[in-house]
C-alpha cells in the first residue's frame, strides 16, 4: 500500500482557497451569523461590507457563487489578506486531511 505524503506546511499552496469565491461565514438570511462574522460587523465595517457589496453584485450579475479563488485570497504570495479574521471554517479545515488533498489535487498543487 502506498502511504500518503506528508503535508506539514501551507506554505505556497492556498488550493482551498481558490474555489470558495467568498470567505466562507456561516450566517442566516437575516444577516445573523457566526462569531467571526460578528465581530467583522462590529471591528472591521469595510471590510464587512465589502463582502456584502461583493455578493450584492454576484446576484446581480448572476454568479459565480463558487468555484473561483476567495474575494480574500492573495494569489501572489498564496495566503490570505485577512488570516486573523478569517471565517471559522478556515480555521477549522485540516491540513492534511482529506478535503485538504482533494483540493491540493484539483489545483496541481504537489
Ligand atoms: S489545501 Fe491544505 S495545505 Fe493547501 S492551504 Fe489549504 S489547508 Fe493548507
Ligand atoms: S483562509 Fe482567507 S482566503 Fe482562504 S478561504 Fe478563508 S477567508 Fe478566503
């Protein structure tokens, strides 16, 4: 059996976040949502209503909802611009784990 190679870094990758078009908040359709996104409308005004500006024009424009690099996303150095204020789900997304290999694959990352 082949054993998978180990990821110990981030480094140069950002292949999960190439495909989420947003960041990626948990919230309602009120607007209420998780404690990140919270806190985004509370401290960061700008950079919230950026994103709602962001997706006010996407349903406007019909799309795309995913699978196009995270309004965050800094293809140049391969991170994100708002790494602390990232959503939960980022903070949560395993690297190495299986999710993290599929999308490492999809985007030719080795
Ligand atoms: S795909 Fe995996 S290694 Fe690449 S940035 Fe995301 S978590 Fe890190
Ligand atoms: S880590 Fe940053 S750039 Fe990547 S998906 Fe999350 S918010 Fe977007």
């Amino acid at each position: 059996m082949r054993s998978l190679a180990i990821i110990e870094s981030c480094e140069g990758c950002g292949a999960c976040c190439q495909v989420v078009t947003q960041p990626p908040f948990r919230r309602d359709f009120d607007g209420v949502g998780e404690e990140a996104w919270e806190r985004l409308a509370r401290d960061h005004r700008a950079l919230h209503a950026g994103l709602l500006a962001d997706q006010d024009e996407r349903r406007r424009a019909g799309g795309p909802f995913h699978g196009t690099p995270c309004l965050w996303y800094d293809a140049v150095g391969a991170c994100c611009r708002h790494y602390e204020l990232r959503p939960r789900a980022c903070w949560e997304f395993a690297m190495g784990g299986d999710d993290c290999r599929d999308a490492r694959r999809r985007a030719g990352v080795e």
